[in-house]
C-alpha cells in the first residue's frame, strides 16, 4: 500500500492536471499525422538524403558512438574544436561553444554570465529558456512590452550612468508571433546606452540571412553582439546549439555554465551531423526563398480571409483565435481535414492569445496551403452557424 505522503501527493497532482482540463490546457503527448504544419525542420533537411547519407558514413567510421563524459572530463574530441570554429565563422563571431540543447544554451549563457547586480531588458515575447536563464541569474528584470523600441529606450534612460551593467535580451524571429525584431535599432540602443546584446537566433538560423548566417548577420552586427545563439534542431535538422560571441565568452561559459560543464557530451559522429547540415543549408538560397514567399503567401491569403496573423514577417505564421477552446477545435478540425497543426494555449501564449502555431517548411505546397486556409473558413463558417443555432 501506498503511503499516506504519497497518496497525498498523488492527489495533488491529479488535482492540478483536473484544473489544467477545467481551462482547456492540459497537454498530452501524440504523434503527429498529415501534412505537417507543425514542424520546424524550414529546409526540409530531416528527410534530406544527403544528410542521411552523412551521418551514416560518421557512424560507421567513428571510433566510438557515445560522449563518454563532459567536455571537460572525456567527451572532447577534435570533431567538436573543428565544428565550433566552423560555426564560429558561420557566425560571424570570434567563437563559439556547443551546448546539447537550446535550452541548456540559453539557459548556461545568462545564469553564468549575469547576477543579482546587473539588469536585464527583456522581451516580453521571449522564449521560456531565455525567461528560465534570466531567473536564474538573480538579476533584476524590466520587461518592455513586445517590440516596444520607444519603452526599451525609456528604460534604457532611467538606467543611464548606473554602475552595475546592463544587458538586452531578444529573439531575432520571435517563435509564436513569427514577427522579427529590427535587431539594427537594438543595437544602436545598447551602443547608446551602455548595454551588451544577447540574441537567440533559432527561428533564424538557417532560414534566414545570407546563406542562412541569421538577421544579426545580415544586420552587419555580429560583431557588437555580447552573444548570439543559433539553435541546430529546426534549420539544420539536428540538435543543440551554439553560442557564439567573443572568444573571451567561450572561456567565461566552459568555466562557469553549469549547463555546459555538466553535460554529457554527444558523440563525435554527431559534429560531422551539425557540420553536413551547414554545408547543405549554406546552398539553399533557392529554397530560402521560395519558403519565404510561400509564408507572405499564406499570410496574405488568411489575412485577406479576416484570420488574424499577428505581426507575421516569417516562415511562422500564426492565426490568432482568442480562447482555448476556439483554438483546440480548429486544431481538431484542421486535423480532421488531413493536417498536422496544434492549439497553443497559455502560458506559451499570453492569455486571449490562443492560436494557430503554422510553421512553414519547403516539403509544404502551395495547393495544401490553400487547401488549409479553406478547411479553416470551413471551421469558421461551422462555428458561426453553431452560435446563431445557440442563440435562436
């Protein structure tokens, strides 16, 4: 029999999944079947055989198929070196560390490089592991309201000639809006007062840029970033991430990111991976373009049909619908119809923000688009009639 403390627990547990049911956002795990609007593989690389035909060939000649350790204990090999100079010039950075995921990346680089003295200007659209690092960090936060150039700077003012240091935190290609920050002014602002420049790149990299380098490349200002993270599991079909900045940086987070100091490494094959999948996405301006267009396609097809899609400027587009439930049974609905597409509710949105998340790849056609903007009228269509039969 189970004891008094675990029953206890157990009931607690199951009382707050019953409260997540009550507000329509309790989550499960499931596949995915249909065309695939969910998904952030952009280039289509995860089905490149090109790229599957790499990482057999680093499998069947690698020395050995697991980390064996922490970079610093036994998983660094020069497979790792080579690639982190590679991405570093990919960059347009002095260096760059390999962390195995975003999150740790993101999470390692602002709990390591920031304390309770300092300030961070964050976002309020930012992802959950630049919000998660900040945390840790013990810094103090002012949260400026999403893209809000004119409240970033007024908060930057009332700092003005403080002694501890300030840091801007952002996205580049903002992950649920799709929108894309005018990293250019940002970095004016943080030259103008004092600041460094964090970005997080991973809806960017590889989709966007020249040869896929990310918007702080094409900005021309890589070089004034404090750090840039670029993600491997959308783009590049793979899997971690890079930070990249100063090589001062790197010594700061190989002696200070616990994220990094205390995680196994992946195998080397892995690196031949990540560096196969630079060398395809760096060739494909074709598709780059294409996905682009595709995405100002769509946006301009659902906005013309009355669907909100936000700020929308990139391969993400969502359609705004307001409660959870309007997003579930569109979701529902559009999956009924042969479509891959899931509700995001709250807290990974803002409350009223309930939507849509469509992600772009270039394995989706222009006819299947159309087809899903009309299966989504369709639904809209339904759920007018069903309110005019609730009120008659």
């Amino acid at each position: 029999m189970p004891s008094d403390a675990l029953s206890a627990w157990k009931d607690r547990l199951h009382q707050g999944l019953s409260a997540l049911e009550a507000r329509s956002q309790r989550r499960s795990l499931a596949e995915i079947h249909g065309v695939n609007f969910c998904s952030n593989d952009y280039l289509g690389l995860a089905e490149n055989p090109a790229l599957r035909s790499a990482v057999a060939d680093a499998v069947r000649n690698a020395e050995k198929v697991g980390g064996t350790g922490s970079r610093l204990l036994s998983g660094q090999t020069e497979e790792w070196r080579d690639l982190e100079d590679e991405f570093a010039k990919f960059a347009d950075t002095e260096s760059a560390l390999f962390f195995t995921t975003g999150y740790a990346a993101n999470v390692g680089l602002l709990s390591s490089l920031v304390g309770r003295d300092d300030v961070i200007f964050s976002d309020e659209r930012n992802h959950a592991s630049l919000i998660d690092g900040m945390r840790l960090s013990s810094a103090r936060k002012v949260i400026y309201p999403h893209l809000n150039l004119n409240a970033l700077e007024d908060a930057l003012r009332q700092e003005a000639g403080a002694p501890w240091r300030k840091v801007i935190v952002s996205e580049s290609v903002f992950s649920m809006d799709g929108d894309i920050a005018p990293l250019a002014e940002l970095a004016n602002l943080a030259e103008k007062y004092g600041a460094a420049l964090i970005l997080d790149e991973a809806h960017a990299t590889g989709v966007h840029g020249p040869k896929g380098h990310g918007l702080a490349a094409a900005a021309g200002i890589a070089p004034k970033a404090l750090a840039i993270v670029h993600t491997c599991g959308k783009a590049l079909a793979s899997a971690g991430a890079f930070v990249c900045g100063p090589a001062v940086l790197k010594e700061h987070l190989l002696n200070h990111a616990r994220t990094f100091m205390f995680s196994t490494a992946l195998p080397p094959y892995f690196a031949a991976q990540i560096g196969a999948a630079i060398g395809l996405a760096e060739g494909m301006n074709k598709e780059r373009a294409s996905l682009l267009h595709r995405a100002a396609t769509l946006r301009a097809a659902l906005q013309a049909d009355g669907f909100d899609t936000a700020g929308s400027a990139s391969q993400i587009v969502p359609v705004v619908l307001g409660n959870n439930d309007a997003a579930l049974d569109a979701a529902e609905h559009l999956q009924r119809e042969g479509f891959a597409v899931r509700g995001i509710r709250p807290p990974t949105v803002p409350e009223g923000g309930s939507r849509l998340r469509l992600s772009l790849t270039t394995r989706i056609s222009q006819e299947e688009m159309s087809r899903l903007v009309r299966s989504l009228v369709a639904w809209r269509s339904r759920q007018t009639s069903l309110a005019h039969a609730r009120r008659a």
